[in-house]
C-alpha cells in the first residue's frame, strides 16, 4: 500500500482519512495537537509542527506521497521531499505561488489571468500613496485563513486598519456573484472540474456562510468561468486539486479572486451531492486512479455552522435533533470540542433539485441549529 501523509489534522484532513477508507492506502497524519479531530482516524499519527523543516521533512522522509490540508506548512522541506523522491500534493512550486497573496496576484498577472487591480505595500504607511485605489481590500501577505488577515478599506478613515507588513491592496469591484469552481488534475495532466458553485458571505465574518450548486449563469459566462479556473491550474503546473474562487463583475467579466492548492469548503457539498467528492477525487490522483465522474447527483445548499455571538468553550449544538429531522438533509459535525465565534464547526448539506426548496431548507437549517457552549 502506499504510505501517503497529511500535513495538518483538522476538519479537512479528518474528511481526507474518512475518504481514504476506501482505498489501498496507508495513512500518516503531522499535526501540532494530538487530540486533534484526524488523530484517530489514520494509521498513524506523529505530533509536530507542519511549519518546522525537521518535523515535516522527518515526517515525510519514509512516505510515498504527502499532501497538505491547509497551506501553511513548511516549503522547504516539501521541496527536498519532492527532491528525494516523495511525490508532494500540490507541487511546493505551485504551494510557493498560492502561498503568498503577493506572488499570487503576481502569478496571474503573469499569465494574463483576470483578476482586480492591486498594489503592493509593505507597511500600513504606504496605504496613503494609493488613496485612488479605494474602496479596497487588504489582504496580508501570508497567514491569512477563514477570513483573518482581510480588512475592508472604504475610506481614508479606515486606513488605520490595515496591516503594517507586506500585503496585498485589491480594488474591489462590483460582484453579481461569487463563485468557485474546483477542479482536480492527474499526474497525467487530465483534469476533471465540477460544476460552479455559487457562495454567500458573512461580511461581518469574512466567511462563507453557504453556497448553491450549481451557480446559475449564463451558458457563455459559465464557458469563461470554467476557461478561467483551467487557465489557473494549467500555469500552476501540478497534479493536485484546486479550488478557484471567482468574481463575475457586473459587465460579466471573470475575475479570479484566489486559489487554494487543497479540498476546500466551496466543495464541501460533493461528499453527497456528486458522484465522486474533492476527498475521494484527490485520493485518485495520489494514488494514480482515473479521475472520478464530477457529475452531480443532485443540486445541493452546503451551509457552514460557525460558533454563535458571544459563546466560548465546550460546545454545545441546539436543534440538531430537528435539523435531522429534515428529508434529504445531512449534518458534518467536524470533532472540535470547543467554539469560539465565527469558527467553523460543522457544516450541513441540503439535496435537491428545486432551487427555492434548497434555499428554504438552507435557511432553516441556519435558523435552527446553534452553534453554542
């Protein structure tokens, strides 16, 4: 069997290890936090920091494969880990692009990839010199994760808010929607690529609050969109699976927002809803299976559940009885043991083919279940 690590053991790489149990493969999980909720999942679980070169390189060293659940890991050693011999998921080369918000948009400016206008700054001093690009986001360089490390600059006032290290200043522009498309690429450099998604934020939050599959668009748009998101992983050069969020403005141009080199919540609702889930298709590329069928089985809601206003500690969840008392409704409650507002806990998934009766059944799924301590 081979031995295939995950770098990181939370919600994402506990997903991975419930997919992985349908395949010949034997499971090693890096993690900081030994009750962490993929610890008991693999075959077997090494605690360390997946920043550090020596615990991931001597994690690494003896496996097969390795892939990543979040992106902060250590590069360099992925780097002498690919240069042994381990294959490493994403590539470090596309990891060290997506990795940082600057060489990001560099990235798809380079390869004439659309995305909003930005400038770079280094200290929050130099937010003064590009007053012309406001209203705008500014995202921090590197660190940045479920909506930390974004702040929202409206106007001169709000320049005291942005963040004094490298960053990355975004003009915003004016959204119809946003939309992810995830798609996975093969070590034969086949892809398979599902359908859009349509996601809803939490503003406040700065975190999706839950997203419709699929995205309504226009035939042509959904053309570029999708042309768009193969012209992301094409140029990043790496087997692999890949969620691209995108834009459409309000001239119904495609602009790419970010990318992220793993499974990712936008595609959260494929364990049920598609024929072959994110988990299941990155497992196929490691181990060199074809591609998975990206078709859906039904339209689906995909609702994130986040600790409520105002509750930390021991979590407690209100109405999850009623919740699944609902047809055609499925609830992921992701291990952790204590909620903090705005973290994300669990996420449900709604399945079917009436578009209204997805958004009713979203909506009151959010209302009735409680994320609290």
């Amino acid at each position: 069997m081979k031995k295939t690590g995950i770098l990181g053991g939370g919600q994402l790489g506990r997903m991975l290890l419930q997919a992985a149990a349908n395949y010949p493969v034997e499971t090693f999980v890096l993690e900081n936090n030994d009750d962490c909720p993929a610890a008991h999942l693999c075959h077997h679980f090494t605690k360390g920091d997946i920043t550090n070169f020596e615990d991931v390189y001597s994690f690494g060293k003896d496996l097969d494969a390795i892939t990543i659940e979040i992106e902060s890991v250590n590069i360099d050693a992925l780097k002498k880990l690919e240069s042994e011999g381990v294959k490493v998921y994403p590539r470090p080369s596309a990891l060290e692009i997506i990795k940082n918000k600057i060489t990001q948009k560099n990235f798809y400016r380079d390869n004439q990839i659309p995305s909003s206008p930005f400038v770079i700054t280094n200290r929050k001093n130099d937010l003064q010199e590009h007053l012309d690009f406001l209203p705008a986001a500014h995202k921090i360089a590197t660190g940045g994760y479920d909506g930390r490390g974004v702040e929202i600059l409206k106007r001169e006032s709000d320049l005291e808010n942005g963040f004094d290290e490298a960053a990355v200043l975004e003009k915003l522009v004016t959204i119809k929607k946003e939309i992810s498309i995830i798609v996975a690429v093969g070590e034969d450099e086949k892809n398979a690529i599902y359908p859009p998604v349509e996601m809803i934020f939490n503003h406040d939050l700065n975190q999706l609050e839950y997203q419709l599959s699929p995205a309504v668009m226009e035939e042509k748009i959904l053309w570029k969109a999708e042309a768009v998101a193969l012209a992301v992983v094409k140029n990043l050069q790496s087997p692999g699976i890949f969620a691209v969020e995108l834009f459409l403005d309000i001239d119904n141009n495609i602009l790419v927002n970010e990318t992220a080199p793993r499974v990712h919540n936008s595609g959260h609702h494929t364990i049920e809803a598609a024929f072959s889930s994110q988990f299941d298709m990155l497992w196929r590329v490691i181990l060199e299976y074809p591609l998975g069928k990206t078709k859906p089985i039904m339209n689906s809601a995909m609702v994130n559940l986040v600790g409520e206003p105002g509750y930390n500690g021991i979590v407690k969840y209100e109405g999850l009885k009623e919740v699944l008392e609902i047809d055609n409704l499925f609830v992921h409650i992701y291990g952790k043991k204590e909620t903090r507002p705005g973290r994300k806990m669990g996420h449900i998934t709604v399945l079917s083919n009436e578009r209204q009766q997805l958004i009713h059944v979203a909506n009151k799924a959010r209302q009735l279940l409680k994320v609290v301590s």
